[in-house]
C-alpha cells in the first residue's frame, strides 16, 4: 500500500474558491532568505525513518513528467527558454510573497507534469504564463497558510505584466492541471529527503540548518535548467546536500567531497552513477553561476586618504577659518575612490 495518503484527503475544500475582493498584500521586495528554519529544528526522527524514506524513493517516479519529457525540449518540441521564463516569474512572485520553497518547487513540478502529459499552444506566451499562474495558484493552496488573490499573484513579484487573466480563465485552466494530474497534488519533492539526508552527513545536527539552507538555494537555482529533469528528487537532494557540505571545511575534507557516489549507501533505493552524474551538473551549473556573478561586480577599492598637500594645495588652506573647508575637499575627495556596490549585488551568487 502506498505510503502516501491520497489526494482528496489533502485538497482544501474551497480549493477553486476565490475572495474577489480579498486585500492586496503589500509586502517590502528583500533578500529572501533560502533557508526555512522551522526545516531543521528537530534532529531526531523516528526509528522507522530509513523503511518510510526507502518507500518515498520507491514511489518517487510516479511524480515526475516521464523518461521522454527533457527529449522533448532537445528536439524542441518544447521550448526551453520559454520554461525557463516561467520558472524565473514563478521564482519572483514566490520571493515577493516569501513563499515557502517548496510551493515555489511544486508549482514547477505541477508545470511539468502538465506539459509532458498534454499537448500544449506555446505561441505567443500567453498560455504558458497562463499555466504558470495556475500551478503556482494551486501549489500556494496547498502550503501557505496565507494565499495572495490572484490578481495579486499577477501583479506583483513581476515587472509590467503583459498578461493580466480573468478569474474564470485561471479557474478553467486549474481544473486542467488538477485532472492532467489525476488529483495528486503532494507531490514528492527534494525537500521530502533533504533533512534526512543532511542529518546521515551530519549526525551531530550541529551543521543541519546551513545544510539545508544551502542546499535548498541551490535547488531552487537548478530548477530553470532542463537537464535536471532527467534526475529524481531523491538523487538531485543527495546531490544538492554533498554540495552543500563541501563548503564547509569539516566537512569538505570527507570521502564525499572526492567521492559523491558514497553518499548511496544513505538510504536503499538510491543510485550511485545517478548521484555522480547530478551532482557533476549541480557543480558544473553552480560553478558557473558564481563566475558570471564575480564577472558582474565590481572590485571594491580600498578607501584611500588624500591630503590637500598630496595634490599641490597651498599650505595657506590650513588655517584655522579655513579648516572646515579643507576638511570637507578631503571628504570629497576621498569618496572619489570608493565604489558603491549595492547597485551591482548580484542576488543570483550561490
């Protein structure tokens, strides 16, 4: 029997009911921070966790588009670059609103599902976004304890919208994904396992909260890459883990730093050539990420100090009336060697 419970017994009841004329939610647009601290405050799990986990990674694959799905977007069947366009406002709206990762992790997941199970208009953008209001309408249902109406789902988190849909029309277009899903909506997800899988490298619990913080940004960053559709949740939290863990030194100096595919023998079901072959990608895409954001900064100069004799200014400037005013050049001056870098913080830096 599944370990999972079905659907219907999750589903909210006023799942497709909306208040029309529910407030805007006006929140400030900060620095999100990754890390879900309600995640890693228990580091005990029960006896029975290892069997519980083994049949998560058992019935994994039937939450997943399916083997021919990524195939789809090499023979461009699908597009790409419109997907990645959707995740990127589903990523948005999920910081503006401060989301838990998850929903924004779900409503990608629901998006694919759909997409490798129907046959699906992409001309002129306006169906995919359609799709993606939807799916993260209903993962937001499903794990926030506060929902934005969907007009502010619209509206906010994204830069002039181009499309605004009527309330019917993201209605309609739910009703689609819920039956293209069959109704199951608690998907398995990387953030199933990753507690686990960060308390099996670090028993201690000492380390658990920046593990997952850590590894959780990296997860939400890899979503916008297709190539990671091929690999299971359970492999891509390994992975996103092991990476983590090699950024700090107590941990970097083990066999998993050198060795990925060790990190098998956690749980049974887990793959080890799948292991390796994702988490090479997540180092290869991280990688890259971190130099495109070194590239894009700014070096910051040392803040030097420049007298008015360093640059020929009469002695006579010295005087006691004239202080304030030297002191003032002297600032200004100064400022003249220091670079401001909060216009160019790159917030996508792993």
């Amino acid at each position: 029997m599944s370990s999972l419970k079905s659907c219907s017994d999750y589903i909210l009841p006023d799942l497709l009911c909306y208040d029309e004329d529910a407030e805007s939610l006006s929140l400030e647009l900060d620095d999100i921070d990754y890390g879900n601290e309600s995640l890693s405050t228990q580091y005990s799990f029960p006896c029975d966790i290892e069997e519980s986990i083994a049949r998560f990674i058992e019935e994994e694959g039937e939450y997943v588009p399916g083997f021919d799905y990524g195939s789809k977007f090499k023979s461009e069947t699908l597009d790409s670059f419109a997907r990645q366009e959707s995740i990127e406002w589903i990523l948005k709206v999920y910081t503006f609103f401060r989301f838990q990762p998850l929903t924004a992790y779900l409503a990608v997941n629901y998006m694919d599902r759909f997409l490798a199970s129907r046959s699906f208009p992409q001309s002129n953008g306006w169906p995919l976004k359609l799709l993606s209001v939807a799916c993260l309408s209903l993962a937001a249902k499903m794990e926030e304890p506060i929902v934005p109406s969907l007009l502010d789902l619209q509206v906010y988190g994204a830069t002039n919208p181009k499309f605004i849909f009527e309330h019917q029309t993201i209605r309609r277009m739910e009703l689609m994904v819920l039956s293209a899903l069959d109704w199951r909506l608690r998907s398995i997800t990387p953030f199933t396992f990753i507690d686990f899988f960060a308390y099996k490298l670090d028993s201690t619990g000492t380390l658990i909260n920046y593990l997952v913080s850590r590894a959780t940004k990296i997860i939400l960053h890899i979503i916008r890459e297709v190539s990671f559709i091929e690999y299971y949740a359970s492999t891509i939290a390994v992975a996103a883990i092991v990476r983590a863990a090699n950024e700090i030194p107590v941990l970097s100096s083990s066999t998993l730093a050198h060795n990925p595919g060790k990190a098998a023998e956690w749980c049974h079901g887990l793959n080890k050539e799948s292991i390796v072959s994702c988490y090479d990608l997540m180092e290869d895409v991280v990688t890259e990420i971190n130099q495109r954001s070194s590239r894009l900064t700014p070096k910051i100069l040392p803040q030097v100090r420049i007298t008015t004799q360093t640059i020929g200014f009469s002695d006579s400037s010295s005087s006691p009336s004239s202080s304030p005013s030297s002191s003032q050049k002297r600032r200004k001056l100064n400022n003249l060697f220091w670079v401001d870098n909060s216009d160019y913080e790159d917030k996508d830096k792993l």
